[in-house]
C-alpha cells in the first residue's frame, strides 16, 4: 500500500526525426489507496501514462514515486505494480491457475504451496475458484475479465494499473463489473490508477478523476468539481454527457453580446471577467430552464430543433436562427415527461447562478456556476 | 511551459550545468500541482542521490536494452544468412570481374568488367531479329519467355482453380488437396513423369490424343525444337498453378460475401461478377504470387537439367542452365559468375519493387 | 419458374463438378500412369497404354526393388541431412522471428528486408561460391578424427547450407504468427517477471507449436526436394542423395521407364505422406511463405 507520485513527467516519441510529446509534464498526486481515473480522449496520452508507470515506457523526463521510492528506472517486475489490460492479455495456452502463478513464479521466491494459497485465495475473491482448471479459451468475456484481475490481485502489488479493462465487456456486464471493481478496490484499500476514455465510468468510479488532453493534463478533482467547476473549455466539453453549450462572445460594458443574443452580467460576474473582451460563454443542459415565465435579460425565444426523447428525460435542441438550412443548436435537458415538438416556440432562460465563462484565448475558466445558491448542489468539498 | 526536474549527476559522468539548475515555469492550466520552494527542492535533492545509488550506469542500462537482449536470439541466424546469402553474392560478384577458368584456384588480381562485357557482345552478336543466334542469346530469350508465359498461365489457371474451388462445393478440402499435390514432389520426380507423359510412342499425351481421335497432333514434344520450350512451361503450369490457387484462395475468402450478394441484386451474371467485382479486388494476390511465380521460373534449372542434362539446345536453355554448364561443366568459373549475376539482377528487378512496396505499406 | 430455376442451377453444378473432377484427371495423370507403369514389365509398358492397369501376365513388383536398391543409400543420406537442416532451420527461424518481432529496437525493419530477400535469390548466383567455400571449409579433414561425420562431408555441407538458405522463410513464417499474438499478453509477461528468453520458452514456444508444424513439414519438402545444392556440393559419389541417385537412375535406365517411375515414387514417398497427411500445414506453409 502506498501513494503515488507523478512528478513532471515527461514522454516524447521519436518518429522519424519528428518529436511526438505523448506526455507533457504531467503531475499528479495519488493518495494510499485513493482510486484515480485517467480519462480523456483516444490518443490523449494517458494509456501513455499507465504505461510508464508500469515500466512499459521509459520516461524522458522528470519523476515517478511509489510509496516514496523512485521507480523510473526500476525494471517493470520490480516496481510493484500489477497491470490490467483491456484485452486481458492472458496467457491461452495456460490453465486460470496457471495464468495466476506465472507471476508469481518468475518473479518471487514463493515456494509452490504458497504460490497455490494465494491463488486459491485470490480466485475465491474473484469468483472464479471453480475456473481454475479451465484455460481462458473456454471461459466468456466477463470470467476472462474476472481472471485478468485476479492476475493482478495475487501479485499483491502497491498500486493497480488498469487500462480500460471494462470496455470488451457488454454494456449491462460492464455497469455489473463497474460496482464490483470499485467494491474490490475498497476491501484491498490498493492506489489504483484506471485508465478510460469513457466520461460516464470516470464520474461514477473514481475517487478522483484526472483529465488529459493532447499529452497534458487539464485538471485533477473529484468528479463534481470536475463536472461543476471546470477548469478550462476542454475538461468543460468532456466531462458531461450532453456537453455543456458555449457561445462565443464579446464584452460590452454589462452584456454578453454573441452572435445570437445578449446576456445581462451581474457584479460578480463583472468581477470574475475583469478587463476580459474576448470570452466564452458556457451552461449546462440541465440548467436550461425552458418555459421560463419570467423575463429578465436572461430570457430567449428560441425554435426547437429536434427532441431526442431518452425516456427519463428529453434531450431538446434548440436554435436562435430557425431561418438558416443548418442552424446552429444548442441544447436543453428536460423532464421525461414535458412534451415539446420540433418547431415549437418557446422561452428559455439561463440563469445567472449556473453560467461559465472562459477565456477565448487560454480557454481557461474565469467564472464558474455558483454553488451556493438556494437550488445549488450540495457538494461537499 | 516544460520545467524540468532536478536531476543528480552521477559521479564521473560529466557535469551539464543547465541540468544542475533547476528551472521552474510552472503554468499551464494543471491544477494539481504543488507549489515547492528552496526548501523543497533541497529535500529533492537528497531524494536523488538515494535514487543515484539505483540508478543503472550507462553500460548496465545498454546490456539491459531491448536490443542487445533480443541479440542472441536474431543474430547468429542472421550472420549465417548474411554470409551464405549476401557474402555469397558479393563474392560471386568479384569472382565475375576475374578471368578465373580451369582447375587452378582463383586469383584477385586483376578485375574488369570484361565477362558481361563478353556477355552482352554474344547476347546481340548475331543481330538481335535475325539469326544466327549465340547460346547467350537463347538462354537469355528462353528465361524472359518462361518468365512471362510461364508465370502468366500459372496465375490464370491458378485463378480458374481457386474460382471453381470456392463456388461453395463438396470435399472443397479433396479437391484443393489434389490440385496442389505437384507442388509438393522434386523437380527430379515430375521431370521424370514428364518425360514419360511426352514419351512420342507410348506417352500419355500422344495417346490420349489418338484416343480422342486427334492423332494429327500428336508430336515429339520434348525432342522436337519447336515444342520443347511449351512442353516444360505446360508441366511446370502443372505443378505450380496450385500454389497460385492457393494464393488467390486466400484472397476471395477475404472478400466479404456481402459484395457477392449486392453483384447478384445488382443483376450481375456470374462471369461479369467475377470479372468486375471480384479479380479486380485480386490485385494483391496476383502481385504475390506473380513474384513468387517468377522466382520459381528462375530455378526451373532441376526440371531442365533431369530431363535434357546440362545441354537442352538453343529453343530450351535458360539462363540458369547455361550458368551451371559454363561453371560446372567447362569451368569457366568467371564467366558462369558473370551469368548468375546477370541472373541475380533479373530476379533484383522482380523482387525489390515487391518488396519495397511491401515493406512501405508496412506488410513486411 | 422457381423449377427452371433449379434445373439450371442443378446443371450448374453438374457442370461444375464435371470441370473439377476433369481438373482431378489431369493433375493425377502423370502420377497414374507412372504408378501404372511402374507395377509393369517391360513388354507390358510398351505395348499397353500407359493409363491402363496391368494384367495378370505383365504385372512385376520387380522394378520397385530394382529400384529401391539403386535408391537405398540415396534416401539414407537425405534423411540424413534433410531432418538436421529442417529442424535446425525452423528453429532458428523462429527464434530470429522473436527477436525481430516481438522485442522493440531500431533497425528491425532493415534486418528484416535483408533476410526475406534471402528467399528469393536464384540460387545459381551463389554457387560458385559455395562450392569455393566448402572445399576451403574442408569438412572432411576437419572431421579427420570423428569417421562417421568425415565420412558425410558433403551431407554436412548440404545440412548447412540448406539450414541458412531455409531461415529466410522460416523467418517469415514464424513472423506472421508471432506479429498475430496480443501483444498486451507479451507485456503481460515481462510485467509478471519474464525474462525475454523466458518468455519465448513458457509462452511463445508452447503457441509456436501449429506454426512448427508448418515450418517443418514445408522446409522438409522444400529440402529433400532439392537437387541443385546437392550436385555442387557432393563430391563423394558415396554421399549421393536421392534427387542425385534419381537422376543418375534416369540417365542410365533409358526406356526402362517402369524403374524410372518406381524410382520416381520412392524418391517421392517422404514427401508424398508428409504431403497426404500434413497437406493442410504444408498449403500454409506455400502461401504464407509466398515461396
């Protein structure tokens, strides 16, 4: 058990004379026993990440510490760490048991009995004592899967890596595996870092999430200060599921003037904004209110594109120009059970409290929603 | 943006100033990291020579890299093929500029170009349309005739096979047995069965045209200058048309069946299916198989030489044979030297394009 | 309308199995009429016609026995040196094919062109050479004190050269299947400990087996198959392999076609069954060879 300390480290990649930065000077801190997830987009460098930490990839620069030992030069099997993979990387030609012992074999001096104990121990946790015997072949996906964590369990190593080890799986199998990990990474209290590009397992696994983009990181919190307090337009994008809507706009005195509409800022917006002229301007589905009664200088008639009804609730996409053949949308969530038509007319409102805004140079925030108002989130930070 | 860590020289390596100084830009939107002071750093530092201890040399490091351990297991096969293959090659080649002939052992003297130039001269001495033609002529002639002909009707019987083979039939597995059964006997072997099939009395051929009432054309196919050549290109067809079966098998089973169906909706007819849709996504295999097929063409020396010896005559020596007879037979080392590497860049010029552009597209 | 339908495809068919079974005939006839004639005396090959069974009256097994004696000491040197060189040049081909495909350096790709080339070089252009080279490499003296290899210094010599001239493409064989392995399940390994050379014995050797097969059975044919290596590199009549002994049988029998056929399929049979029960093995071999 020990924590995990990613000091600025840095990967390049050398392709045929064209330095690639896969990792560019990313720290993090990751408690004992803390569960961290690594999201961002594909090709965001942060299977890069895992990798080095594994020992997979050297590192070009800076740090990597667990339990306060420098690992960076260590070889792979003697940093401690066991890696999941999102193939599950077993071994075919092997029994379950003996996927399980092969590290144990090449890499302690464990004698067969105790290497035999701590598998049996290992598979009972997993549920696969029954499998042992079987080769990995014969087995469905989410026995495979269960094996590929076993494997990693009875290494007993300091620190998890996992990268994506849920995404073979089907979707029900997945959300099922997604409770179990977090349960089995609770009763070992092991520092595991898990890797997905996937924003929805980010929010509902880790501890914390940290977001990378373009080899560098954008933010670490746990995943409501990520989803509510966005440091910048990126991990505002990412994180969220519909994305949070953004207009680009100008700073005229007191008013956000965009493109489509005119906003009213109060002091404390004024305040966070400062001297800034170039900004976007940011809000949540969610906090779109729609058939809004009141009108303030936060009110908009707008068009309703089109509704994508999810059941519990409706996606609406909405327009400013319903004249234009492809106008620009922006979207609304509302409740399941509102009826709202493509074409229809209606008033929308985006309430001062809930709004972002970002620097349109640095993308960086200046303002995020408020969380201390009456219907504000009760966030504990 | 990029700061650097501190980092802690080893005693002996040699000291790089900048990397003594530790240079903070810190910046950037990461807002998970801890701001450090002096203080800090001095706690690093210590950290470091802790780690120092570790830390591989640079020589430990290098046993430890991929490379030299992956050594043992490329390199003595690779020196192996290095000296039989291109050390080989290389010394053929300056044999070729000697004027080695006869019993006595080669000397490194004198070097010129003089064979091929010999080479070349016999090659259009007699006037490249009319005759009459120099053993050189021939054996180059015969080689670029096998080489095309040959290697076109292999690939086209080859084609038919693997068509008819994969019309979804029965004991497909017999079948593809059968038909690629040559290729597994020598050279040896099925120049003897040819030379019994052309037999002009009793032969296989002959008799079977008599039997089908086509008596008139029956002929001495392998004694008879005018068929000679044909007679070994149809045997070798024999042999070697199932391998192309083979190669152009793999290519249809990776058509997706869907592209069948959408032909037959489309209202395609069989023959125009195949020739539209199908053979022009065959463009790989015939590429592959057309290299291999010429190489073969190449080495057709064991077939020629069971069933005419090392003099098959003008309408049937290849290039291949007449190395072999000027080396092995009269001993002129140099000059046989010379054709094997006349040879060589004939088959260079087949393979290395392939192989370039296998390589590029990263298949190799 | 759905009958005629049928009825035209019921021909199809029929046609289509009559093209492959006259296919069958002919890739067949040459091995039937040699196996014909070799069960034939002399009066009955040349009087009957080849493609018809022996009678009674001129039915002889003695041209399988003239035959083999003849070949007798032919095939125990290709054995001789045919199952060294196969199983020396499949194992290092696989071992090459580890070391450039699942380990991670610079320069992979060069050494690799370098080596698949090798598979396609007309032999012709090395022999002088060879021939040069095994005559300074005098296997014969340098065995002076061990008769049994100094004995078989052209065997020794073949053994050799057909082992480097077969990496190339056992190389390119054993590639394919290694660059199909997961390579997470390698990294797997050297996370769990695994050394390289541990991880080719406990994990890449135990699924190289199917790949085996192939190599084997397909360097085993291509080897005993050959005669060029051999007549430039066999000096000592006593050596001779089979493909040699064949040979030297034709040339001397001429018009006993019955022996020459016996011999033919004597000097065939160790590829013919490696061919009738690996046949599967041996068309991976031809096609993911590509030579």
């Amino acid at each position: 058990m020990a924590e995990l300390t990613l000091d600025h480290i840095t990967k390049t990649f050398d392709d045929g004379g064209d330095e690639i930065v896969a990792v560019d000077d990313v720290s993090i801190d990751i408690a004992d026993g803390e569960f961290l997830v690594l999201v961002g987009p594909s090709g965001c460098g942060k299977s890069t990440t895992l990798r080095t930490i594994a020992g997979l990839e050297s590192i070009t620069d800076g740090e990597i510490r667990l339990g306060g030992d420098v690992i960076n030069d260590k070889r792979p099997q003697d940093r401690n760490t066991a890696m999941v993979f999102q193939s599950y990387a077993l071994y075919p030609h092997m029994t379950v048991r003996g996927n399980m012992a092969f590290g144990l074999e090449e890499s302690t001096q464990l004698s067969d009995d105790e290497i035999d104990d701590r598998v049996t121990e290992a598979a009972e946790m997993m549920g696969i004592a029954d499998l042992l015997d079987r080769k990995p072949g014969e087995l469905s996906g989410g026995q495979q899967q269960r094996v590929a964590l076993g494997r990693a369990i009875v290494r007993n190593p300091e620190a998890f890596l996992m990268d994506e080890p849920l995404a073979n799986l089907d979707a029900k199998l997945r959300a099922q595996m997604r409770t179990e990990l977090q349960r089995i990474q609770e009763d070992l209290g092991v520092t595991t870092i898990y890797v997905t590009h996937d924003q929805t397992e980010a929010m509902t696994m880790g501890d914390r999430i940290a977001i990378l983009d373009d080899g560098e990181l954008q933010q670490v919190g746990t995943p409501l200060e990520c989803y509510h307090e966005p440091a910048n337009l990126f991990v505002a994008g990412f994180i969220g599921e519909p994305s949070m809507n953004t207009f680009e706009a100008r700073v005229d005195g007191a008013t956000l003037v965009t493109d489509d509409f005119e906003y009213d800022l109060s002091q404390r917006h004024r305040d966070a904004i400062g001297a800034r002229e170039d900004v976007v301007f940011g809000i949540r589905p969610e906090d779109v209110e729609v058939g809004a009664d009141t009108a303030d200088g936060h009110t908009y008639a707008v068009t309703v594109d089109v509704v994508e009804p999810k059941g519990d609730e409706n996606y609406v996409h909405m327009t400013f120009d319903d004249d234009h053949e492809t106008p620009d949308t922006f979207t609304a969530t509302i409740g399941g059970l509102r009826q709202v038509d493509a074409g229809d007319s209606v008033v929308v409102r985006f309430p001062p409290e809930a709004i972002h805004v970002f620097d349109a140079g640095s993308g960086e925030a200046v303002l995020n929603r408020s969380l201390d108002t009456a219907e504000g989130v009760d966030l504990v930070l | 943006m990029r700061s650097r860590i501190l980092r802690v020289l080893r005693p002996g390596e040699q000291a790089d100033a900048e990397s003594e100084q530790q240079v903070r830009t810190d910046g950037g939107t990461s807002a998970d990291r801890p701001q450090r002071g002096a203080a800090d750093s001095d706690a690093r530092a210590d950290g470091g020579v802790t780690a120092t201890a570790d830390q591989p040399s640079r020589a430990r490091r290098w046993l430890d890299s991929e490379f030299v351990k992956s050594l043992p297991f490329w390199l003595p096969a690779t020196l192996l093929v290095g000296l039989f293959v291109y050390g080989a090659i290389g010394w053929n080649f300056v044999i070729s500029l000697t004027d080695w002939t006869g019993l006595r052992q080669p000397t490194y003297d004198s070097f010129d170009f003089e064979m091929y130039e010999v080479f070349f001269r016999n090659v259009g001495k007699g006037g490249l349309l009319s005759g009459p033609h120099t053993q050189e002529y021939w054996a180059l002639r015969n080689t670029f005739v096998l080489l095309v002909v040959f290697t076109v009707a292999a690939l086209v019987v080859g084609l038919l096979l693997a068509i008819l083979v994969d019309r979804d039939i029965r004991y497909e597995n017999t079948f593809r047995t059968i038909y690629l059964l040559p290729m597994s006997l020598s050279f040896v072997v099925t120049a003897i069965f040819w030379a019994w099939m052309y037999n002009p009395d009793t032969g296989m051929i002959n008799e079977t045209l008599r039997l089908v009432g086509l008596g008139s054309l029956t002929q001495q196919w392998i004694s008879d200058p005018q068929f000679k050549l044909f007679a070994v290109m149809f045997a070798l067809v024999w042999q070697f048309s199932g391998y192309a079966m083979v190669v152009y098998l793999a290519g249809l089973r990776a058509i997706p069946t869907d592209q069948y169906e959408a032909a037959k909706v489309d209202g395609a007819s069989l023959v125009k299916m195949y020739w539209r849709v199908i053979i022009p996504q065959l463009r790989a295999s015939t590429t592959s198989a057309a290299v291999v097929l010429m190489v073969f063409a190449l080495k057709a020396f064991d077939f020629l030489f069971v069933l005419f010896g090392t003099r098959p005559g003008p309408s049937a020596d290849i290039l291949a044979m007449m190395m072999y007879r000027e080396s092995f037979g009269i001993t002129n080392w140099a000059y046989g030297s010379a054709i094997a590497m006349v040879l060589f860049v004939l088959a260079l010029g087949v393979i290395a394009p392939y192989l370039y552009v296998q390589f590029k597209r990263g298949e190799l | 309308m759905a009958d005629t339908t049928d009825s035209r495809l019921g021909l199809n068919r029929i046609g289509l199995y009559a093209a492959l079974a006259l296919l069958v005939a002919f890739y067949l006839s040459p091995l039937e009429s040699a196996i014909m004639t070799a069960f034939k005396t002399q009066t009955g090959f040349f009087e009957t016609s080849p493609f018809v069974p022996p009678t009674p009256s001129t039915f002889t097994f003695d041209a399988w026995g003239q035959a083999f004696d003849r070949l007798e000491q032919g095939l125990v040197n290709s054995l001789l040196f045919t199952i060294p060189a196969t199983v020396l040049s499949a194992t290092l081909g696989s071992l090459v094919a580890y070391g450039l495909t699942n380990t991670k350096w610079r320069g992979q790709a060069f050494v690799l062109v370098l080596l698949v080339a090798g598979i396609f070089i007309p032999y012709q252009s090395v022999l002088v050479p060879l021939s040069r080279f095994w005559s300074i490499v005098d296997v014969a003296s340098l065995f002076a004190w061990f008769e049994p290899v100094a004995d078989r210094s052209g065997l020794v010599a073949l053994a050799v050269t057909h082992t480097a001239y077969g990496i190339p493409i056992t190389t390119l064989l054993f590639r394919a299947h290694y660059q199909s392995l997961d390579d997470s399940m390698l990294e797997a390994a050297r996370l769990d400990g695994a050394s390289i050379a541990k991880i080719y014995a406990r994990i890449i050797l135990p699924l190289s087996i199917p790949m085996f097969a192939v190599a084997l059975i397909y360097q085993f044919t291509n080897i005993w198959n050959d005669l060029l290596f051999a007549l430039v590199l066999v000096q000592n009549p006593a050596n001779d392999v089979v493909t040699m002994s064949l040979t030297s049988l034709q040339g001397s029998m001429v018009g006993q076609y019955n022996l020459q056929m016996a011999g033919a399929f004597i000097t065939a049979l160790p590829t013919l069954l490696v061919y009738i029960f690996f046949g599967e093995q041996f068309a991976e071999g031809v096609a993911g060879g590509g030579a």
